[in-house]
C-alpha cells in the first residue's frame, strides 16, 4: 500500500472512489454495534455467573461476628477491607468498601470537599472563588465530567509515553487554586499506559501550594492484564506517607470488570485520618452499603491470588479481540501513514490518534453505517479535543464477529475522512 500523503491527487481520487463504494456495501448491511463503553461482553459475565449462589444458609450471612444483613458499618465490612487491601498493597484500615460504582465514591469525595472541606481545608471549596483541577489528557472522559459538574476550571496537562508530564504538574501545583488531579495509573484510560516509577515518585513527593490538594489516584486497571503477566505496582499510600503527604491521596478501584459492573463492590483507600474525618459525613446520607453483596464477593474471590485466576480467565475472552482490532489496524491503516496507535498489554481500551482534523468526521461515518463509539473529544476536559485527532476504541463487548464487522467499518471511515482532509 501506499502512504495517502504520497499519493497523486489522481491516484487519492481513484482510491476514495473504491473506498467508498466499500463503505456503501458495509453501511447496506443495516448494521447496529455498539462500542461505545468498555463494557465486559456477555462471555465474562458468564464466568461469574455461579457467584450468586454463594450466600445460601443463614449462618452464611455472618463475617467477622456482623450480620451482613443489618445496618452498620458505613465504611464496609472488615472482611471486604482486606481484600481490598489485599489487591491494592494498602492496609485494611485505609479501606472504604461502598457501593457498586467507584465513580460514585469519587464523586462523593469531591462533593465533600466542595460542600465541607476537607480535613486540611481552610473552608468549604464552595465559598471559594476558583477551584482548579488538572486533568491528564487523553483520559477518562467520566472524571473530566465530575469535576466540570461542581464548575472547576479543568486544566489540561498532556499525557507522555510515562504518565503526565510531571514538569508540567509542578509548575501547576505552585497555585493554590489548584486543588486536585485526575489519575488512572495503571492501564492508563484510554492509553493503556502505565505510569513509570519516576512519574509515581514525583506525584508521591509533590509539594502543593494547596494543603487540601487531592491527588485522586483510580485504579481502574490494577490487576487487569488481558496480553502480559501480571505486573505488580507500588502502593501509593505507602509512598505519600513516606514523603509526608499521608492526607493527599485518594486511591480508587473496583470489581466492576472482574464480576459484575452493575452490582460488584468498590473501595476507596485514604489515611485513616481522612477517613475519620469523611466517615461522619458519608454517615448523614446512607447508614451503611449492601454488606450481603460485599460478604458475596468476599466469599467468591477469596484473596488477590484466587482474584488473578480469574482475570486470567477473563483475559483469555479479551486478548483474541484486542489482537483481531490491532490486527485490522495494522493490515489497512498503519500503511496508509493516516492513524497512530498504542498497542495495551492490558485495560479496556485502543488509543488511536487519526489526522488531525479527522476524528469526527470518522465517527460521524461510523454512526452512519451502524457503529456506535465513544465521541470525538471525549477523551479531554469539555469534551474538546484541540487536534480532532484521538478516538477511543472498545473492543469488550461485541461478540467476536460483531466485533470483526465493526472493526472493518472504523478502518473505511478512517481511511474516507483522510482522504477527504488531504483534499480529492
């Protein structure tokens, strides 16, 4: 193949015109497939499927003395605790088990500092007149929107081959308006980078001018290697409390792709001074989370060993269709010179940065021939990507010839919108 840049203008109008008609014999089909989400497809969820069944008899409700039934422990059970802590390489103690969605906890975390403070706030964020996050672009398009949700000003600091550009992050954090940071460290969303130990080092000896700082460290991916061996990673509560910033971490994760992402359980891991001081807070909305469904995952994962067994298992359903997105990639765009993209070893997601100017036009072609994706832009602060450039793929979900057909349909849009950008 030929680089569409190299091309004649006779040679790109010939090749548009067969590219189309592609697109026209795809776009027929009446396709409708859904990428949008890096949602666990259908074969995952049946891997867990058995999990329901055990909590049975009476005494099988009892953890620790507790009855998992009954209303108490807002901060979870003790026993969800260490396998949290288990998982993560923190302490028990550290460990807030919640609800189903680890989102929900760091929203409350930033509703809390927005509405009290928090431990080391001189007052409530809300009586403040600027609050500013930073916000590591490409990422999760969810945490942008949490923070925009409360009226921050979102900053956006550029993501390198090593995690955020750290000489960009301290000199940002010498404002006191600065008052968090966003963070998927391991399996970055939707890069799939994982940040160095350097990057780690110097988030964890940071200085912020702000002495409410959160460093908001989701943990998404932690044990979720679909194409690697498992590859630990170093407890970041441990590290700020050695660099004396014990209160500034806020670490997230849950089991929402390693069982049930609507109804797993999910952890937030803080000092315990913090979590002195937001417990009482949490306390006034909600007595306590659903402690049957902690004990259940408890009883059904067991420990972080047992708990990577089964993400070996999960990663043999994703790893055959990471490879069959990567595969297309590389047999009909890499040649063309039109797209760059990163190759995961793990997380649920394919970053791919087209030619500039062409991202949307890419996926508005997609919709119209039946593939639905995640929107251009989405994957920086405001939903504005100032390139036009990254698009965020998802191959979880769609079955394996769904996945195929819609795999095929992104490769002829990608390749119409360049031809279009470089001019036909």
């Amino acid at each position: 193949m030929k680089r569409y840049a190299e091309m004649t203008l006779a040679e790109r109008t010939a090749e548009y015109a067969a590219v189309k008609a592609s697109y026209e014999a795809q776009k027929s089909r009446g396709l409708q497939l859904d990428m949008s989400r890096g949602k666990p497809g259908r074969e995952q969820l049946d891997l867990v499927t058995d999990m329901a069944g055990v909590l049975l008899r009476p005494e099988d409700f009892i953890s620790d003395g507790i009855d998992s039934r009954n209303y108490g422990n807002v901060d979870g059970l003790p026993a969800a605790k260490r396998l949290f802590a288990d998982i993560l390489g923190c302490r028990p103690e550290e460990c807030f088990v919640g609800g189903n969605a680890s989102l929900q906890l760091m929203y409350d975390a930033v509703a809390k500092a927005y509405t009290n403070g928090l431990l080391h706030s001189e007052k409530p964020w809300c009586k403040l007149d600027t609050v500013k996050w930073l916000c590591p672009a490409p990422g999760y398009d969810r945490h942008f929107k949490v923070s925009q949700s409360f009226g921050m000003e979102l900053i956006t600091v550029p993501m390198t081959p090593r995690g955020p550009d750290m000489d960009k992050v301290e000199e940002l954090i010498r404002d006191p308006a600065v008052k968090g940071m966003w963070n998927v460290p391991k399996y970055s969303n939707p890069d799939g980078i994982v940040y160095s130990d350097e990057t780690i080092r110097r988030l964890a000896a940071m200085k912020p001018a702000a002495p409410d700082f959160m460093l908001m460290w989701d943990n998404a991916y932690c044990i979720h290697e679909f194409d690697a061996p498992f590859r630990p990673f170093p407890d970041i509560l441990r590290l700020c409390r050695e660099n004396g910033n014990s209160d500034m971490v806020f670490e997230f994760a849950s089991t929402s792709k390693i069982t049930f992402p609507g109804a797993g359980i999910a952890v937030m891991a803080t000092s315990e001074a913090n979590l002195a001081y937001l417990k009482p807070l949490i306390n006034v909305q909600i007595i306590s989370y659903d402690k049957v469904n902690q004990l259940r995952h408890v009883r059904y994962l067991k420990d972080k060993e047992h708990t990577l067994a089964l993400m070996r298992r999960h990663a043999e359903i994703l790893r055959p269709k990471f490879r069959a997105v990567l595969d297309a990639l590389d047999a009909t765009v890499a040649p063309l010179g039109i797209a760059e993209y990163h190759r995961p070893v793990g997380g649920y997601f394919i970053s791919l940065n087209a030619m500039p100017g062409t991202a949307k036009r890419t996926l508005e072609l997609c919709k119209e021939a039946g593939v639905t994706m995640t929107g251009a832009g989405a994957t920086f602060p405001y939903g504005v990507d100032p390139q036009d450039s990254n698009i965020r793929i998802a191959p979880s979900l769609p079955p394996a010839e769904e996945l195929r057909q819609a795999i095929a349909v992104f490769c002829t849009c990608l390749r119409l919108a360049a031809l279009e950008k470089l001019g036909i």
